[in-house]
C-alpha cells in the first residue's frame, strides 16, 4: 500500500482533517521486485563467462602465449566461455522478445512429424555420442497450425535437455498424441529425473537443479522458461511428470489450429 497524508488546513490555519490517499501497488511492486531480480541474476550469469574470457587473456599476454600448449587450452577457453555468453545473450533476448509479443507469430500448416524430424536431426552427434536409443513418432503426418521456428524452438529445448539430463544408453522418446482440436507433444527421458521439490520451479529463469551438471552441458537455465512463454503463446499448455532416478516426461498440449494471429 502506497499512503500520501497531508493535513487539512482551515481558513484561521486550525487543522481541520487529514487528507490521505491509499494506492493498492503491491502487483507493481511485486513486478518491480520480479524485474529487479532478473536484471541482478542476468548481470551475474553474464559476469561469469567474462570473468574467465578477461583472466585466461590477460595470462595469455602475460607470457602464457609463448607456450604453444598452454596457449591453445587457453584459447579453447577462451572460445567455449564466448561461445556460452552469445547462447545466454539470444536466449536473453528471445525471452523478452516473446514476452513483449515482438515475434510475430507466421501460421502455416505443417507436418509435425516433419517438423520434430528436422530438429531431432540437428541434435543427432550428442545423442550418438552418449549412445542414447531415440524413439520417434510413429505417424507419418500429423497436421497442425503453427509457426515452424516456434515450434522447432520448443521441440529443440526440451530434446537438448532430455539428452543433457539423461546418462549414456539411456533412452529417449518423442510421441504424438492427436485429438480433434488438440495435439500432445510428448517428451520423455530415462534421466536423472526432477525432484518432487524442484519440480515446480524448473520453468522459472535460470532456476537450475543442479548448477554445475547445467553449465557443464551448456546450459543457460533460460531453455524452459522459453518453452513455457512460446506453449502460452499459442494458448497451450505444458506439463511435466518425473521421479528422481528414473526419468522425465514433457507433455506439451496444443492448439491445432490458430483463431487468428495473437502473440499473447
Ligand atoms: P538448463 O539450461 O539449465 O537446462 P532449463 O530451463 O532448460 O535450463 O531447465 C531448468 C532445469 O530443469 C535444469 O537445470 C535441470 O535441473 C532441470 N531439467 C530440465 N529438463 C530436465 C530433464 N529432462 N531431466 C532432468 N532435469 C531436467
């Protein structure tokens, strides 16, 4: 509650009263509160990367540089720690864009198989490299409404997770599910599972299980709260089951056709 009080003052200067005005701004404070947090989250996940980019440079023109050896596991540092900033810097960006609606939703009819095919394909060396059995869809064509890139993004950041979070030879499954109007995307893993505790709060920015087991896989701890913002805009919903040790499901419902552009 925000007060401002002033004194009612009469004619011969006696006090006669007093003035206040209440404003109810605790959903302004809270979004204050909320933005505040971001911005002191987002300098210190940036400041991270950047600490290490300045140290192993300012070492390397110390005189590390001289040492052919020394010098490349410097650089590959160097290059992994800026390649991690620009992954955090488009995910930062992406999410406010898809926050103030920027990103105007393109709708054209697509094969979803298609869709989850391409995007599997682009993840096929992490999932080689772990020896993960990959389970896809078993229709040929399932028919939806959609902006491909959205779609891609959402399908992209929950597959690279199931492979982040998912030992070697584990297994994971991507599944359709259609009903006249809506469409189940599903995804689930044989990994390291959620936590009963954690669960709630995965969705939420740069909330991460596990921090050091996030970045080791490349991770910003933005990919889900993305995933959340493009499902909402298209007035779907997602969901999610997991048990410690044993795996996680992603259930992602959508709309199969889109009532006109709306990026809310
Ligand atoms: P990150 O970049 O850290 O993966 P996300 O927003 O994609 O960030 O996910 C948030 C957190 O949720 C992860 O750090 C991880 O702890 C947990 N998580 C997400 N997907 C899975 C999964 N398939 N299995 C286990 N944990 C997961």
């Amino acid at each position: 509650l925000d007060a401002h009080i002033a004194p009612y003052v009469g004619e011969n200067g006696e006090l006669r009263g007093v003035v206040a005005v209440l404003h109810d701004v605790t959903e302004t404070r809270r979004l204050e509160q909320i933005r505040s947090e971001f911005v002191a989250n987002v300098s210190h996940e940036l400041k991270t990367p950047i600490t290490s980019v300045k140290g192993f440079a300012e070492t390397l023109l110390d005189g590390a540089m001289y040492d052919e050896k020394t010098c490349r596991e410097f650089l590959q540092i160097i290059y992994e720690e800026s390649d991690r900033l620009h992954r955090l810097i488009s995910d930062i960006l992406d999410l406010s864009k898809i926050e103030q609606h920027r990103i105007p939703l393109k709708t054209e009819k697509l094969n979803v198989v298609d869709v989850v095919m391409e995007t599997v394909n682009t993840t096929r060396k992490r999932i080689e490299k772990k020896q993960l059995e990959l389970i896809l869809p078993e229709q040929k064509a399932v028919m939806m409404e959609a902006d491909k890139d959205r779609l891609q993004q959402i399908i992209l950041n929950l597959v690279t997770n199931a492979i982040a979070y998912t030992p070697e030879k584990g297994r994971i499954e991507i599944r359709l599910e259609e009903r006249e109007s809506e469409l189940d995307l599903i995804v689930s893993d044989t990994g390291i599972g959620i936590s009963k505790k954690d669960l709630p709060r995965i969705f939420e920015r740069f909330y991460r299980v596990d921090k050091a087991r996030s970045r080791q896989s490349g991770g910003t701890g933005l990919g889900l709260a993305i995933v959340k913002h493009l499902v909402e805009s298209y007035h779907g919903k997602i969901h999610v089951e997991s048990e410690e040790g044993k795996g996680s499901t992603f259930t992602v419902t959508l709309p199969r056709t889109q009532e006109g552009p709306d990026a809310a």
